[in-house]
C-alpha cells in the first residue's frame, strides 16, 4: 500500500473551490468537527451517506486537523 499523498493547503482549497474535489474531514466526533471545519468541507457522517451516489473519477480529499 502506498503513502497517502500531501498536497499544499493552497492546491486544496484551489480544488475544492473550483468543485473538482470533495473534502472530508476524517472524524467522526461531530463536535470535533464543527471546531475543526474547513471551508466547504463535510463531515464524515455526510460523505457516509453520499458515498455510494459519487460518480467514480470524484476525487475526495481528506483531511485531520
């Protein structure tokens, strides 16, 4: 398996404003993301739910604070 890749905070937001990519945050805790969220960002909750309706090239990012 190979490391998961890092992208600059700059090429992220770029992306994700752009709505190429979708961004989740990786935790669980509701709580913890609320204090944590990134602009335009999901929680893991929602990208649970629409998991299964994302076309297949959607490129997702996620991300821990």
């Amino acid at each position: 398996m190979s490391e998961p890749k890092r992208l600059p905070p700059e090429e992220v937001r770029e992306k994700v404003l752009s709505g190429s990519t979708l961004l989740v945050c990786a935790y669980d805790d509701e709580e913890k993301f609320k204090r944590l969220q990134l602009e335009n960002a999901i929680s893991l909750g929602d990208f649970s739910s629409k998991v299964t309706s994302l076309p297949k090239e959607q490129e997702i990012i996620f991300y821990c604070a």
